[in-house]
C-alpha cells in the first residue's frame, strides 16, 4: 500500500505560504497593483503603504498577522517533519501515520483561521489549536515512533 505521510509532509511544507500569498494579494490590491510593490523591502511594505494612506489600520493589522502566522508556521515546521520521519523509521503503521498527520495539516488551518481572526477568541482558540493539534500531535507521534522502534 502507498504511504502518504510524505504528501502530507509536502502540504505542511506549502501550508506557510498561505499566509504570505494573502498578505500579497491585500497590499497589491492596496497600492494599486504589482508593480506598485516594492521589492527590496517586502517586510516594510505595509508600512510602507500604510504611510501613503493607502491601507486601513486593520487592513495593516491583518497584514502584520499574516506575517507573523508565515513565521509560526516555519518555526513548527520541522517539529512535524521530523515526527513524520521518526514514525516512517521506527516502521509505524500508515493506517496509524496518516489520520495523525491529517490532524495536524487540519490544526494548521485552524491555526492560521484563529491567528488571523479578531476578537478575544482568536487568542484562546490559537492557543488551543496550537497545544493540542500543532504540537500535541507532532509528539504522541514521537512517542508512538519511540515505542515501535522498541
């Protein structure tokens, strides 16, 4: 049978460019198009074009979240991959490695729903979505590579 795990590891691999695509699309359609952007600073750019009056203080806020689920998402990254190869090592089951790993890819979407979200229970809902999904699942799967590799 094929293993999927290593498809999942592509989408976790394309999930932070969701955020970074959004963030794009918001300031090109906020400083008139594509070649409006400029590219030797593209971290500044909100700022930029906030300056020129050109985006709204939430539009600016959401671009700021955007950016920093980009980064969150990175940063947890290796966390899977690497649980997703320990568990392929130690010879666990894909009938077990691949609902785990469909878990996580769904906290991640979450994940990025709540970061992006306003309101008081964006924060909570981030943060429950992260311990449980984004991190819980990364290391039952650890433990479950661990006891297999016994």
């Amino acid at each position: 049978m094929v293993n999927n795990s290593y498809m999942y590891m592509a989408a976790a691999c394309a999930l932070p460019l969701v955020p970074v695509l959004t963030r794009v699309g918001i300031l090109t359609a906020a400083a008139g198009g594509l070649d409006k952007i400029k590219l030797e600073n593209p971290r500044g750019e909100a700022e930029r074009i906030k300056s020129k009056g050109k985006v709204s203080d939430a539009t600016y806020e959401l671009c700021t979240k955007l950016s920093a689920s980009q980064s969150n998402g990175w940063e947890n990254l290796p966390v899977f991959l690497g649980a997703v190869l320990a568990m392929n090592q130690a010879g666990v089951d894909k009938d077990t490695v691949e609902p785990l790993c469909q878990a996580y890819l769904a906290a991640r979407v979450l994940h990025f729903i709540f970061y992006v979200s306003p309101g008081w229970f964006s924060g909570l809902g981030r943060t429950l979505v992260y311990m449980t999904g984004c991190m819980g699942v990364p290391l039952y799967m650890y433990s479950l590579a661990a006891q297999a590799a016994k």
